[in-house]
C-alpha cells in the first residue's frame, strides 16, 4: 500500500494501489469522531495496530467563519432547505459533523458530567474512566471575565423565576481563548482553543494508527459468524480493511447505517434526537460584545425532561436561525440589534420513538410525552427571557433541531454492554448511536467517557 504524507506528523493518507485488501490490524474503526479518534489514540499508545476509516478528510477551509457550518467538507446536510424548511416528523432540520474530528469540529464546545447512574441502570459503569476522559477532551470551567452581560441577564431571569443552575463546563483551553469570541457558536475554531477529536487523533498517528480519508464505509464484513473489518469505497474504488476487532464509530445516523447493512437486528427500530430550540430576545441598552458563545450556566431538570443553557451565536448564523422562524424579510428589520440580543437554547429528553431506514430517510416520532415537555420548556424559555430583561413581544424561537441523533443501536437493545453486537459478534460501537437512552444534553463528554471505557475493555480482555 502507497503512503502519502500530507503535514507530516500530523496526518497520514493513502493512495489505492492494485490490490484493494489492507491486513493486519489489531483493530479497524469506522469514522473519526471524537469517540474513534480517542479510542483510535488510546489504541495506538498502546501498541495495537490501528486503521481508521474517514468518508471527509482534514479539510480546514472556512474553519472559524460561519461558512464553516455549510462547508462540504465539515458537515452533512440538506442546506438551505434544513433551515429554510418547514419542520417534519421525517424532515427535521440536522447537520451531521464530517471529516477528522466529526461533529467536535463545529460543535459549541459544551460539556455536562455524564449521568451515571443513568448509565448503570444498563449495566455500564462509565465513572472509573471519567478523570481520564476530562483530562482527554479538556474539560473547563467558564472563567468569569468571559461571563459577559448577556449571559448575566439569562442568569438573572433563571435567579428571578428560582430556577436552579450549576456552573457550565466546556471543551476550551481558556489560556488561549479571546474574551467576546463568538466561534465557538458552530463555526469552528482557528486559533486551537478548543478541544477537538482531531487532537486525538493526531496523537494516534504519532504512535503508528493510519487514516484512510475519503473512504465511505458500507457494512462490516462478517467471516465465521464474526466482524473482521469493514467494505468501503475510496473516491468510488472498493477496498476492504481487516483486523481481529472491528468499531463502528460514524456517529449517531451515519453508524445505524452501517449496522442495518451489516446484520444488527432492531438497528435504527427506535432514536432519540434531543430536540432542541434556539430562542432569542432583545433587551433594551444591552451590548453583548463582551459576551463568548459558550454556555456560563446549566439548568438541568430531568423531572420535567428538560435542558437549559446561555449561548450566544455568531451574528450571521443568529440572523440564519431568526430568519428560519421570522421570515427573510421581517428579520432584515431587527438586523441592527444584535448587539442587544440575548440567547438561549433548549433541550428536551425525548422518548426514542422514530426510526430509520436503509436507504437513510428517517422519521422521528414525537410522542405525547415529548411535545408536553416541548411545550412546557418552551413558555419556562419565555418567562426566563422576560424576566432577563426582554421585551416579551421581541421574543421568538427557532424552529425545533434534532440536536443529537442518538441511541439509533442501543446498548441493552442491538448491543450488550460493552458496545458488541449481540447478533454480529466482534462488531463493537463507540459514538451516540450506543446511548440506551436520550441524554438530553451535549453528548461529546459522554461519548469520550465511553471512548476510553470501551478502550480498556479491548486491551484488557478482547486484545490480550
């Protein structure tokens, strides 16, 4: 196999030779979100022969401007019409992460402590590997020179209406970050501030794991009732890369996928989205420009299934998403007070009603249960901003996001608990699609938490 180095040190990429077959690994992993690249990290530190498939490669164009969130080369989407398009139950707006480091590469750089008690009623124990997954991913807490006013008022109305909050964490190296940047709103970060799975991932090629980019993975391929590998094609070519254990990690749609094609039975039978709305407001004499767009505080209230948190967004992407639900027209009107806008978004923990298919269209159901909370969250949303400050009548939401899809092969459904296909034994998975149920919060802690769970299971039981 011909290896071309392309920024040496920090990424490796292949060019097809005759053959098509590439063997010998101790394990193949499918994707390079944050959940593959720490456990393709954790793999190679420690000897084991590691390959890493990747349908995008490490394209960093656009990277800390808003076109970063509709490049090609980052994400997976049907723009414009994902924000421009009216909500559906099988046409709800989602921008799925590609390339190295997937989502982490636009994401808002959130993190929430996992629920482990959540996770145990399904027989995983995540909390032994959490110091060493927030070390992993940089977990922070929010200084409070970058607590700008903004973020103060939402905490004012949380304080007024006795709503209780707990300190935000995040993925933000904060020695290297600006007071009053506004990237880390999903369009991605230029000067390394942030943590993303591609830092994993450049340390696993250090330690000899390859990356095989443009490579769009199809199934698994099953030998002896057992996954040794994956089928893909680069740029169109067929190839097939082998290895004693195969990972899936194409994240929370891309994985389910690969599983129905691959023989998991009950794959993609259910998901849950973490259903989320943006709601903006404007608050008279504010000016936000000290404000960063990370979250300073959550509100966590799993009684009422619902998620809280301050975040404001790049100006570009804030009048993309006040446009969605307010028309062109009549949001080019109020175009000049985004200094005085505050933001929030919302999330629900939804049921896992909804499905997807084969061919990759989905429908997600939302249940009784679900469009309550919805609602509940919604006018809680409402009364908060009012009480920060807001004109009530300048209040208004964004259309509802999946945020999340995840739980599409649940552990305690299609997988045990260490992530193994019950029906395609060898054949593990390491992103959202495993969550066994809906977290109702930003997933990548719990992912990489899973990562290095998951990473010492394989060393010290499955690869011995």
């Amino acid at each position: 196999m011909d290896e071309v180095k392309t920024k040496p040190g920090k990424t490796k990429e292949f060019a097809l030779a005759m053959t098509t077959r590439y063997d010998g690994y101790d394990v193949v992993i499918a994707g390079s979100g944050p959940g593959g690249c720490v456990l393709a990290k954790d793999l190679a530190c420690k000897g084991k022969r590691v390959a890493v498939l990747e349908q995008g490669d490490d394209s960093r164009a656009f990277i800390g401007s808003p076109l970063a969130m509709v490049c090609g080369k980052h994400t997976v989407s049907d723009f414009p019409n994902a924000f421009w398009g009216k909500l559906t139950a099988s046409k709800a707006e989602v921008i799925l992460g590609k390339g190295l480091g997937g989502g982490t590469k636009l994401y808002g750089a959130n993190a929430v402590m996992p629920d482990f008690d959540l996770w145990r009623r399904h027989d995983v124990d995540l909390e032994p590997f959490i110091e060493d997954a927030k070390e992993e991913c940089w977990i922070s807490t929010v200084p409070e020179e970058f607590i700008g006013p903004g973020a103060k008022k939402i905490q004012e109305g949380y304080r007024k209406l006795g709503i209780a909050v707990e300190p935000a964490l995040t993925h933000i190296r904060y020695d290297l970050c600006k007071v009053g940047c506004k990237q880390c709103g999903a369009a991605g970060c230029k000067i390394g501030a942030r943590w993303e799975g591609k830092i994993a991932a450049e340390d696993a090629i250090e330690h000899g794991a390859e990356f095989i980019y443009h490579a769009v993975v199809d199934r698994a391929i099953v030998e002896n009732g057992k996954a040794v590998g994956f089928k893909a094609t680069v740029k169109g070519s067929p190839i097939e890369v082998r290895g004693k254990v195969a990972v899936c990690a194409c994240g929370g749609y891309g994985s389910v996928l690969v599983a129905k094609r691959s023989g998991v039975k009950g794959a993609g039978n259910r998901f849950t989205g973490d259903p989320c709305v943006i709601t903006f407001g404007f608050v008279e004499g504010l000016d936000n420009s000290k404000d960063s767009s990370t979250a300073s505080v959550f509100a966590n209230d799993t009684e009422n299934g619902y998620f809280f948190m301050d975040q404001l967004l790049p100006f570009p992407v804030w009048l993309m998403n006040f446009a969605t639900n307010e028309g062109p027209l009549s949001a080019a009107k109020d175009i000049n007070k985004y200094k005085s806008a505050i933001i929030g978004m919302l999330k629900i923990h939804d049921e896992d009603e909804g499905y997807v298919r084969e061919d990759g269209s989905f429908d997600k159901i939302f249940t009784k249960q679900d469009k309550e909370r919805l609602a509940y969250a919604i006018d809680l949303h409402h009364k908060i901003f009012a009480a920060a400050g807001c004109d009530p009548k300048s209040i208004h939401d964004s259309n509802v996001i999946l945020g999340h899809p995840s739980g599409t092969v649940p552990i305690g459904k299609a997988l045990d608990k260490w992530g193994e296909s019950v029906d395609v034994p060898n054949l593990y998975f390491c992103d959202a699609s495993v969550f066994p149920e809906a977290l109702g919060i930003p997933p990548t802690l719990n992912i990489v938490n899973f990562a290095k769970y998951l990473s010492n299971h394989l060393l010290t039981t499955v690869l011995q």
